[in-house]
C-alpha cells in the first residue's frame, strides 16, 4: 500500500469515546496513534468545554429562513452558545435519544470550528425505514469547519423521517466538509468521523457521508444505506477505513475529483458493497450501478490506493471515467460477484494497477477502451462469459486463470495484451489457447 505523508501537527487529539458499547462487533475503538490526522495547523486549541445537549430542551420548529436553523432544536441551542471558536467544544449527545430536525443542511451548515460531537451509535431497523436506538440525528448535518470530529452518531433522513417532516427527496444526510454553494476558496481541514451510520430514501439523489474540498482527513468504520452516492470522497490527504455501503442507486464509494474540489492522495481499506446489512430486509431492494467509481471529473487525480474491496451485485464492481486523467491509481485484492462487469476502465492516466483480482459469475472480467497503461499481477474468473475485453490501451497480465467461459480473450482495435502464466479451465475451444492471430505478446 502506498503511503500518504501529511505535514504538520494534530488539530483535535484523540479522546474517550462515551457512550460506547463494550465488545460489540459494529464499533471501533481507535488507538490515540490513528486518529492523529496530521496537518500544516499548529493552532489546535488547548482548553476543552464540555456541552450537554440534555441541558437544553429540544422540539420542532420551523427553518428559520436567514439562519436557516431550527431555532428550537437542542444542536442549534448548543452551536448558538459557542462564542470564542478558539476554545475546543465536545458535544455529548444523549445516548439514547433521536434529535429532531436541526436545519444544519441544504444552506444551514455548521460552521464553528474545533467541535467534537459524541454519542452512541444505533442501528438499522429490519425495515431500514428507520435508525433505532442510540443516538440519531433526524433531518442530518452539514459541516464546514476546521477541526471537526463526529462518533458514534446516527444521521436518519429515511423514510420514516421524511414522512414526519416531509422532507423532499434528494438531501445530503451527513455532510462531514462540505464547499457550500461550492464557492469557497480555502479548504478545511482536520476532520475525523468514526462509528457512523446513515440513511437516506432509495434512490434518493444525495450523499450519503459526503467528504469534500478538506485536505486532510480520517474516518473509520461507517455505514451507509439508500440514497445515490454512498460514501463519497472529493478531497485530499484522506485515510478511510472499513467502509460498509448497502443499496445505493448509483455508486458505493465514489473517489471524484471536481473544478471545486480537487481529490489526490487518498487510502481507503476495506469496502464493501452489498444490497442490505445482515438482519436487515430493507423495504426497498436496490440495484447499486457502481461499486466503486473513479471518476475525475472536473480535475486530474493523483495517487489512489484502495484495498480489500467486495462488490455484490452491482452493475459494475470498478468504473473509471472522466474528462481528465487519473493517475497512480492502485487497487489490492478486489473481489466482484454477481456484478455484469467486475472492472470497466474508460480514463485516459499513467501507472494503474491492480492486485490480485476474483470475479464470478458475471459477463465480463475486464474492458479496457481508453489509451492507457494497465499492470494486472493476477485475474482469476469464475463463470464469467467473457474475461479480458481490450479495444485499447496496453494490458499487462502476469498471472490469467479463466473458469468456465466463453471466450477468454476478446481484443480489438488498438488493443494489445502481454500474458505471463495462463491456465485457462473449461474455455470455449476457440479461446483455449493462446494464438498467433491474437495480439497476444508473452510477457515472460
């Protein structure tokens, strides 16, 4: 895996977690050592206060049209108490109480800087109409501010909470950065989020966990359900570890670089992409089209590393498109089933590659359509009808083993392929061996 260095020193420091659940199996409890997120800020603040949301009285109101707060919520009480910014404030959440709709969204974000937000993580309800139990967030939360850390946190705007509030369909449920009205000039940074669970409505156009024009960030164990994007990173110098997705309309993880935030040098460690969480049987069955997309859009991308990733049932496993170029773009054991594409790589960039590659049962292994280098170390299929699809670019392919297929190979236009070890089982006979009027070049 490649390493990210990130200069400087810490802006909010690691602390108790409160309210967690000794021994359960969805939470995590970092070490001091990895949730210091280093960075060119030396101004951390020293003095800590403590807020307790249970000293404020919380109820519904109306968006307030100029803040855009509800006036009468807990949260907007405690972010109206914070006069000096420069002080650290932890905010306890109950741990056991769902918070109404706070108007910290669409226009309304948080903006005061050096906040830590502490809860009790809740869980899916069987119906995913719902979070149950812990500590939940009705209506979600945008930020845009340095030093920000959130844990053990729900955010809800599914089903059941855009009914009681009508809601509309289409709002970004936790906004951990955010560039508002994506003008702004001068990244945040320092944002930490850990033991997180969102929902959203199916197909709903939103994010899920929505990372975007920081620089500098770490977050681990999350969870996201419905909505359109899933976990989303649009930002630099990120660390993103065990990152679960269910059900999405679009993609999974999406790793997008925009004309307004730039997205380079980013880790992520152990995706999954599946259509529901275990125990749960969500009201709603979704077709998730991409597991994980890369996707510079707006601005070139530089040096991407993700490992350990499963994709379940999605259109694609991997995509990769944009009007501009990738680069250093590094994927280690991807594991794709039931996808109908396991990879699809339509960008145009320099040094792609991918370790240790599964895919099962679906119609393709591999396409390749742009002028690009790719190094594959190893691709192992399994009823997948066609493996290695390449009409352009160059594909080096150490180690090739095709189970069950109709064809193997399917190379094109200005497509060439370099194999290493092949061992083909049960190929189309045609496609069994390797021939000479294939532009297939040994690679030994």
């Amino acid at each position: 895996m490649k390493t990210v260095f990130l200069i400087g020193f810490i802006g909010l420091a690691a602390t108790a977690i409160v309210g967690c659940k000794k021994n359960s199996p969805d939470l995590i409890t970092p070490s001091a050592t990895n949730l210091v997120v280093r960075f060119a800020d030396t101004s951390a603040p020293n003095p800590l206060v403590d807020i307790f949301l249970d000293q404020y009285t919380d109820a519904d109101g109306p968006i307030d049209p100029t803040t855009h707060h509800n006036e009468n919520s807990a949260i907007v009480k405690a972010y109206n108490s914070i006069i000096d910014t420069t002080i650290k404030r932890r905010i306890y959440f109950n741990l056991n109480k769902t918070y109404v709709n706070t108007g910290f969204y669409n226009d309304g974000y948080w903006d005061k800087p050096n906040c830590e937000f502490v809860g009790s993580m809740p869980s899916y309800a069987a119906d995913a109409k719902s979070l149950v139990g812990g500590t939940v967030v009705k209506g979600g939360m945008l930020f845009f501010a340095n030093n920000i850390n959130v844990h053990n946190i729900g955010f809800d705007v599914g089903k059941n909470v855009c009914d009681e509030y009508g809601l509309p369909n289409g709002r970004d449920v936790l906004g951990l950065c955010i560039n508002p009205g994506q003008i702004k000039t001068t990244q945040r940074h320092n944002i930490i989020g850990y033991n997180i669970r969102t929902l959203a409505l199916p197909n709903s156009f939103s994010h899920a966990i929505l990372l975007e024009f920081c620089n500098g960030a770490y977050l681990n164990n999350t969870y996201t359900m419905y909505g359109y994007h899933g976990s989303v990173i649009k930002s630099e110098n990120v660390t993103w570890e065990n990152l679960y997705n269910y059900g999405q309309g679009a993609d999974g993880l999406v790793i997008k670089s925009d004309s307004y935030a730039h997205c380079n040098n980013v880790i992520v460690n152990n995706v999954s992409n599946d259509k529901a969480p275990q125990g749960v049987i969500g009201y709603a069955v979704v077709n998730t089209v991409y597991g994980v997309i890369i996707n510079p859009y707006g601005a070139p991308m530089d040096n991407v590393d993700i490992s350990n990733i499963t994709t379940n049932a999605n259109n694609i496993g991997i995509e990769a498109l944009g009007a501009y170029q990738a680069t250093n773009i590094h994927f280690e054991n991807f594991s794709s089933t039931y996808c109908l594409t396991a990879i699809s790589l339509d960008v145009t960039g320099n040094n792609w590659i991918f370790d240790n590659v599964t895919a099962n049962n679906g119609n393709y292994g591999l396409i390749l359509t742009q002028a690009m280098d790719v190094h594959m170390n190893s691709l192992v299929t399994e009823n997948v009808s066609s493996g290695v699809n390449v009409s352009n670019g160059n594909l080096i392919l150490k180690y090739y083993a095709p189970h069950n297929a109709y064809r193997a190979f399917n190379i094109s236009g200005a497509g060439n392929v370099y194999i290493g070890d092949y061992f083909p089982k049960n190929v189309a006979a045609r496609n069994n061996t390797l021939k000479v009027d294939l532009p297939i070049k040994l690679w030994h």
